[in-house]
C-alpha cells in the first residue's frame, strides 16, 4: 500500500489508509498501526474524498480576463501561461529581482511540495519572505530557553497526573493530543485549560482559568513568585540545569496573586487553585500552543512558561515537562533543501505578517508576487490593505492553488497544483516525533501539476541552468533530512518509503537530566542569545499593544478584544469549500458575553457588525456561553466572499508584531460591536 500522511498545518500529521475503487479514492481512514493517529481523523481530513473532487476545483491554467478581484478567468494552455509568467519574471528579474516577492506558508507541510520552490526564487535573487504568520514569536521563545523547538514527546501525556492545556483548543486544533489527555484522565489525571473562551476543550477540563487575552506573562510572573514563596520550586535542577533562575524570581517580586487576578480578570481562588496543584501534583506536564503567542508579548509568554516548567523542574519526570512544538528533534537538512547559497546577493527580507504595507509601500516595490500554499487575501492581517496591495494594475500576480480562492481572484495567471494524494511528498511533525512519506495514490485531475513540477517548468522554460532547480522529488527528499542522524537509526528514504513512518530515536533521557541544545547545555531562563541582540535576557510581561495601558484611548473607543480562532471544520481557510463542512458550520458567528451583548442591545441569532479603525466584519451573534466578559470571538477563517458583507475578520486585524519573532498579534485586536439594521 501506497503511504500517505495529513498534509495540513496541524501538529497532529497524521498517517491515512486510502481506499482506492474504480481508480478514484473512495475512502480516506486514520491509520490504526500509527500511534498518534490510532485509526482516527478530524472531521476535515475524512472528508478529503469531497475535496478532492470537488467541482470547484481548479483544474486547468487560467488568465484574468476581468478587473483584479473580479475572478474571471479564460482557460489557457500550460505553455502559454508558463510563457506569460516566465516573461514578466524575467524582465523584472533582468532590472531587480527584488521586485519579484515569493508568498508561502503551510498550505502544505510537506518538505518537497512546501520547501523546494525557495531553490527558484533563491536563484533569481528574489526577495526572501520573513515567514513568520503562525508560530515564529513561540519558536523563537524555545530557541531561546532550550536552545530549539523541542519537548515532551505527545504519547507520555497519558502518564501525567496533571496536564495543563494553555492556549489550545485540542479538541479543534490537536484532537489526537486530547485522545490521551482524555485517557489520562480516565487514569486520574486532572486537567486544566488555561483560555480566555471556554471552549470545547476547556468545557471538558477539570478546571478553566479564563484570563483576558494577552496577560499569561502576568499569570507565570504571580506563579512564579508564590511557587518560590511555598518552596515549592525545585532548587536543585535550578542549581544544576537553569541559568537565571533566581534572576526571575527577583522579577516575579511585585506581581503578587492579587495584582494578576486583577490583570488577567480572574478569581484570585481560581489562581489559588492553579498554586496548589502546580506545587503538588506530579508527573505534571503542560501543552502549550499558538494561541497564546499571537500578541504583542507572545514571545516572552512562551518563555515564562518555558521558565516556570524548569523552575519547578517537571522534567524530571518522564511524563513531565511540556511541549509546544517537537519540530527541532527532526535532522532537517534546511541548507540542502531550500539552497540558499544559490542566492546572487544579498536581498531584503519582507514579513508574511505585513503583506499590505509590503505592497502597497515597499521600495523598490514589488513588481511581482508569486502565491503558492497560502491565501494572504484570507489570511493575512489588516486584510483592507492587503487587498489595496492587490488590485495594483501595476503588479503581476501569480497563484498555484487548488481553487479560486480570494487571493486567485486578484491573479493574472492561476495555475491548477495537484492535492497530497496526487503528489509525492515527506512530512516531519510539530507535534509528535513520526517522519512520515508519502506517495501518489491517483493520478493528478485535468491537468494538476505538482508545486515541484511547475518550477521545474518554470525554470525551464526561463533557461536557467542551476541543476538543483531540476532535482526530481526523490531527490529533494533525500537532501531533506540527514539520514546519518543518530535519531534515525540507520534508516533510509527507501525504508521509510516501505513503512509509511518511522519514530525518530530521541534521548528523553537527556530532557530528564536537564541537558539542552543551548550553548550553556542547561535552559537558558536568562539568554546570552538575547542579550547579544540587545534584548532583555529574562524574560517578562509584555502587555497587549491595545491594553489600556499603552493606549486608553484605543480601549475606550473599542473596549471589547477580538479574538479569531478556528472554526472546528475549518483549517485556518482550508476546507471552507468543502460543501458538506460548510453546511456543518453554517455562517461566521460572533461568540458573546450576555452580559456584553445586554449592554449594547443584542440579542441572540441577530446578525452584528465588528468593527475598529481598520474595518469591519458581519457574523450572527451567539450567546452560548463560550466568551468571557470584555471578549468577543469570530470563528473562522472564511473566504471575504463568502463572509456577509464581504470582509472577513482579519478586516480587522492589524499588522503589528510580536516582542520576538516579529509574528503577527491577531489576537491583539479591540473591536466594538454592533447591531446591523434590517
């Protein structure tokens, strides 16, 4: 059998079986021999079939024929659209390949399909992207305390005796996380969530601890200090593995239980509770996620919760710790695959998170944009001038998609890229520790090319001679990864080619002892790293940009936060075509307090608008009991056309960034509310 594995930016990755009739896939199944799939799949991921075969789907090259955003396209020949594209590139290469812009994220994880095309615009001496939309704030906070993206390996949880779940909705966003964290509890366990919505997830947790958004450094800072007040700290792997330990708790002095209850909008007995389990619960593990690190201080909120798990010294234990992401115990080979030695010069670096001001006031400006696994007219914040950007008469716009999405519509040339099972591809996890292959099942529809292949015909019909930009797949594959890892164990592409996945071979041993991968081998609390870019070594509280602190005049005028996770059948804008998820979901909905909605005279089921400085959003309001006083939620992401009034909620979203990693703060966002007349 054929391996195939989830392609989606998801920590789960998980391996499918497929079922092939009549040459078409009919069937799509977690499969039960991988462990963190056990046999199941989200609701989106079984649904794959639909979407696959959608009649909706973009299966042929196409020309706008219509003004920018119209969505009117011509069908065209491969030739002719590879010929049109490889003339405005080079042109433009000829008199600046700055001007031309490459615009990619997770629309696939895949190292073949997601990382090859760099090699491309490497070689055209094109601007780099600063791909920093989702979790580049939370990586940057690992790499500072322990050195990478490492942690908990996902399948000890089920022997942890307390798990918090901070920032995450599991049951949308890590399901098969929430499987053990759930048999942990059938074990004994006892869970906390720490959110500002009492999700899914939350409503099933022992305990939820809903602090406003953006204030989890306030929450770590107060742990911290009555944590070291009870002696409940464990000195001793502070001694011997944490630089700047004590530094931290000297900082921690002024934010005593009561002056965060205040600031995070809690309990002080709620915060009471959390001291009390933290100092004598063990194994005790935490799973953080990405939530929480879409502000203005994400980066030093993941550092303070990195601090605190040491500090306490939950690595110990081997079901203690905690994880974010597992991404840098994969032996990645990034140089090798992506080659940036092939760059001619030294170009700019323009952030994902900024796309509108990137088009609209970048100079020399971008003549050029190339959009591949993303949707930035969907997706990127301050969407008005996102869009601003991309009606440009002046600005030549490529995207390879799979539909017409709100970003295609903006494209003078949209060229049809096959799906995962139509695709060769290798997949690492940030979620678990599975190297997974995967290998066509069905040939491409109409005429689908791989994101590799068109590149590769692309640089053909351009003539340039760089060879790697003609590596086959396998190729790429092999240059991906460093097969004389340790952690592989002698493995091979064409093993894991024949297995379907393989679990690399980690040393928890070394985490337990308090060993790593810093200069220093120990968590670096106080980072030299940091310090030598002029950054405060420790980290701290770093309240919202919107917080009536640095600007009251903000909260007053919009005095509700907005917060935009996902929809549970949506996967940021993915799946919002499928028509059967669709029906599921409905409409966008906005989440309310009663009490928020009493004071502004809304009512359940009436359609509202969100709004701020930026722009504006439609969705029904919904009284459910999922968001806390002073916060609103808007699920999403759905397409701008097929939202009421035809923005989504990053209308109103803004492009400022985050203290480390320079991330968007979505979550950083005020809004007001009102009713829509009928």
């Amino acid at each position: 059998m054929t391996p195939s594995a989830c392609p989606h930016d998801c920590p789960d990755t998980c391996a499918l079986q497929v079922s092939i009739r009549d040459g078409k896939i009919a069937d799509v199944r977690g499969h039960p021999d991988h462990p963190p799939t056990a046999g199941s799949l989200c609701t989106k991921v079984a649904r794959y079939p639909e979407r696959l075969y959608s009649p909706d789907r973009l299966l042929h090259p196409m020309r706008r024929v219509g003004p920018k955003g119209s969505g009117q396209f011509t069908r065209i020949s491969w030739g002719e659209a590879l010929g049109e594209v490889a003339e405005h590139l080079s042109e433009i290469a000829a008199r600046d390949p700055q001007r031309i812009l490459p615009y990619s994220y997770a629309g696939t994880m895949g190292q073949v399909q997601g990382e090859f095309p760099e090699r491309f615009f490497h070689a055209l001496g094109a601007s780099l992207l600063d791909r920093t939309i989702c979790a580049s704030a939370g990586s940057e906070a690992l790499k500072a305390t322990f050195g990478a993206s490492v942690g908990l390996d996902v399948e000890r949880f089920v022997d942890a005796k307390l798990i918090v779940i901070w920032g995450s909705n599991s049951i949308t966003s890590n399901l098969h996380f929430w499987a053990l964290a759930q048999a942990a509890k059938r074990q004994g366990a006892r869970l906390w969530c720490i959110d500002p919505l009492r999700t899914a997830t939350a409503q099933r947790c022992d305990r939820h601890l809903a602090i406003l958004p953006g204030t989890d450094g306030a929450l770590v800072l107060a742990l911290i200090r009555e944590l070291a007040k009870r002696g409940a700290l464990d000195r001793q792997f502070m001694a011997e593995h944490v630089l700047g330990g004590d530094d931290l708790i000297a900082r921690s002095e002024p934010w005593t239980l009561a002056r965060a209850a205040a600031e995070c909008g809690v309990e002080l007995t709620e915060m009471l509770d959390l001291v009390e389990d933290l100092a004598t619960i063990r194994p005790a593990a935490v799973r953080l996620n990405y939530g929480m690190q879409r502000v203005a201080g994400g980066g030093n909120a993941v550092r303070l919760v990195a601090s605190l798990v040491s500090l306490l010294g939950l690595w110990r234990d081997a079901a203690g710790g905690m994880l974010l992401s597992s991404s840098g115990h994969f032996p990645m080979n990034n140089h090798a695959l992506t080659r940036p030695d092939l760059l001619p010069n030294a170009p700019r670096t323009l952030n994902m998170a900024a796309l509108g001001d990137a088009l609209l006031h970048a100079d020399p400006p971008v003549e050029a944009l190339v959009v591949y696994n993303s949707n930035p007219a969907a997706i990127a914040p301050d969407s008005t001038k996102v869009l601003a950007g991309l009606r440009r008469n002046d600005l030549f716009t490529v995207v390879l998609e799979h539909f017409v999405t709100d970003t295609a519509d903006y494209a003078d040339i949209l060229l049809p890229a096959t799906m995962q099972f139509e695709h060769y591809d290798l997949h690492k996890s940030y979620g678990h520790r599975y190297l997974l292959a995967n290998g066509p099942v069905v040939a491409p529809l109409g005429e689908c090319r791989s994101n590799s292949q068109i590149f590769r015909d692309l640089a053909s019909v351009m003539r340039l001679t760089e060879p790697a930009l003609y590596d086959a797949d396998r190729q790429v594959a092999e240059a991906a990864v460093d097969w004389t890892h340790p952690s592989l164990g002698g493995l091979t592409l064409a093993e894991l080619e024949q297995r379907g996945w393989f679990k690399l071979l980690v040393d928890d041993a070394a985490l337990q002892c308090g060993k790593f991968p810093t200069p220093s081998g120990k968590v670096e609390v106080a980072s030299a790293r940091l310090a030598a870019q002029g950054l405060d070594p420790l980290p701290d509280y770093v309240p919202n940009h919107g917080s009536e602190g640095r600007n009251p005049a903000l909260a007053q005028q919009f005095p509700l936060w907005c917060l935009s996770p996902p929809e549970r059948h949506f996967l940021n804008s993915s799946f919002v075509t499928t028509a059967s998820l669709r029906a599921l979901v409905g409409e966008p909905r906005c989440l309310l307090h009663a009490q928020d909605a009493a004071a502004r005279g809304l009512q359940e089921g009436e359609m509202v608008e969100i709004y701020n400085e930026n722009g504006a959003t439609q969705a029904r309001a919904r009284l459910d009991g999922t968001a806390r006083q002073g916060v609103v939620a808007v699920l999403g992401v759905w397409w701008h056309k097929l939202t009421p009034g035809g923005r989504n909620i990053n209308a109103v979203t803004n492009q400022t960034l985050t203290d480390l990693g320079r991330a968007p703060t979505f979550y950083d966002c005020r809004v007001e509310v009102r009713k829509i007349p009928q």
